[in-house]
C-alpha cells in the first residue's frame, strides 16, 4: 500500500500506534451508516493512495477510512494499516459496527435476521438526540422493555447509567446483542433477560424504556400493561407507540396493532402521578416519543 508522505496521526495523538489489522476485522464498521449510493462507489473507486485508519480502542470505533478499507478490500487486499489510539475523543460508540458484526457472525449459523439500514439507524439517532436533552441517566437504574439487541441499553450506559436491564423475548435477538456487548465488556452494566415481560414481577427502576413495542399490547391487556409501565418507574418514562389524536379517550385495533388515544394516555398518565415532560413526531401519522416524569 502506498501512502501519502507527511502524515499527521502521530502528532494529532500522543502514543498511538500503527498496526497491520486484517480487514475482515474492520469492515463492519466502515460504511453500515452510509447509504450506496453511485457517488459513493465512485469516490471509493477513485482512492488511488491510502493512509492509515484511525481507530479508538477505547469504543472500539473508526474515526476516517471508510471509503479507503472498502477500495482496499475490493482491489484483493487482505490488511489494512491502522493508527490506534486508546483515548475516546467522539460521542459515537461504534456498537452498530459491532451489532452488525453481530448479526453475520449467527446469520451464519443459519438464523434469519432482518439486517439493519439506514433509515432505522437514523431513527434511532433522531430518538436519543431528543431523550438526552430531557432526560439525566448518570448514576441512574435503567430497565428497557423490548430492548432487541440491546441499542438503547448502550446509549443509556454512555449516557451515565449505572445499571441497565434489557428484557427481550427471542431467543436470537438476545444472542447478538450479549455477544455484541461482550465485545465492549459492559457486562457488569448491561443485563439483557430472555423473559416475557407481560408475565415477569413488577420491579422499580428510575428510567424505564419502552420503544417500538406498546402497539403489540393485545387490547384486553393494554390497560394492564402500561399501567404495569407507569408502576415500574420512579422518575421517567420513555415511550414510543403509535396513537391516533383528538381529545377521544378510547383504545382501537388497526390490524394487527393496538392503539390508544393521545387523551387516553394522557388520562392514565396523570391518574398515575406523571405528567408529560415533552412529546415528539418525526412524521405525521407515524411513531410518537413521549417522555412522561413522575410528579
């Protein structure tokens, strides 16, 4: 490989070093948030000189280099060098570089897997930029419901929590993510739980999460269920569900899914003690976050 005189790595970070890294170990990280698009494959076409990768041990992400390991990997090379440094110096985490991973690594045990894109990475930013405005985690107890592969688990555990628990009903869902965070040794601070919550005991924690899963509530036990939410949290809830609006206080089904009134959830949150904090749409018609603090 040939590269560019002058490089200024060394002198950016004191420490770092230089390493010869397989690429196989580096690809899942390169361009998983990028869309493919012609412009993308041309530029990478294009590389015709390569410098060193810059990665942070620390969060296990690249810093620069996507368009050069993917130019290198198409042209037959097996290796890559990388400039490594052990000190975080950005907020993201690279864990969807590692799920990611994750998913090839048991799609190829011959489970089926629906892998991830762009719009729902996306979404996912656009969520958590909204909840770390409102909500403080740092010392806090975390409980997800439906936390998959354990994303929102991560992001609370950057943001300061002190003890996460994720409970996830399948099976396969719950082996990528703890190999996933097992890459970053956050045991001791994530839990991921192969348990049905509709049936486990009601235990209290400070923030609870309960993302993309409150529209497959059967609607004899909707009620129930998120009133169940509402007892489990001492300070905030975080929710995401599709409603319909107006001032109707009723619970309809649409299909498959269960959806509540935008008054009905407000009703049931203040007969409760809580209270909206803040709500938000990204499209109209589509998913909603609430943010609900007890008062």
């Amino acid at each position: 490989m040939k590269h560019k005189e002058g490089m200024i790595f060394q002198e950016m970070r004191a420490g770092t070093t230089i390493q010869k890294v397989p690429l196989v170990h580096l690809i899942f990280w390169t361009a998983l948030n990028r869309p493919r698009s012609k412009k993308w494959l041309l530029r990478m076409k294009q590389i015709k000189e390569f410098l060193p990768v810059y990665y942070c041990k620390k969060c296990r992400q690249l810093e620069d280099g996507a368009h050069r390991i993917r130019a290198l990997r198409e042209r037959g090379e097996k290796s890559c060098d990388v400039a490594i440094h052990n000190k975080c110096i950005h907020k993201n985490s690279g864990y969807l570089g590692i799920l990611e991973a994750a998913f090839m690594k048991f799609k190829n045990r011959g489970m089926k897997f629906k892998p991830l894109d762009f719009a729902w990475i996306r979404a996912c930013r656009d969520k958590w930029r909204i909840i770390s405005k409102h909500v403080n985690f740092k010392g806090k107890t975390v409980l997800d419901v439906g936390c998959q592969s354990g994303y929102s688990p991560l992001e609370a555990v950057r943001r300061g929590a002190r003890k996460v628990i994720g409970i996830e009903n399948r099976q396969s869902i719950i082996d990528v993510g703890r190999f996933a965070i097992s890459q970053l040794n956050l045991q001791a601070r994530i839990t991921l739980k192969l348990e049905d919550w509709a049936l486990a005991p009601c235990e209290k924690h400070d923030i609870v999460i309960c993302m993309g899963l409150l529209h497959y509530f059967p609607i004899n036990e909707y009620e129930r269920l998120f009133n169940k939410l509402l007892d489990s949290t001492r300070e905030t809830l975080i929710i995401e569900m599709r409603l319909f609006l107006g001032d109707r206080i009723d619970i309809i089904e649409h299909g498959t899914q269960t959806i509540p009134s935008e008054g009905w959830l407000d009703a049931h949150a203040n007969t409760h003690g809580f209270s909206i904090k803040t709500r938000a749409v990204r499209k109209l018609g589509k998913r909603e976050l609430w943010i609900l603090v007890r008062k």
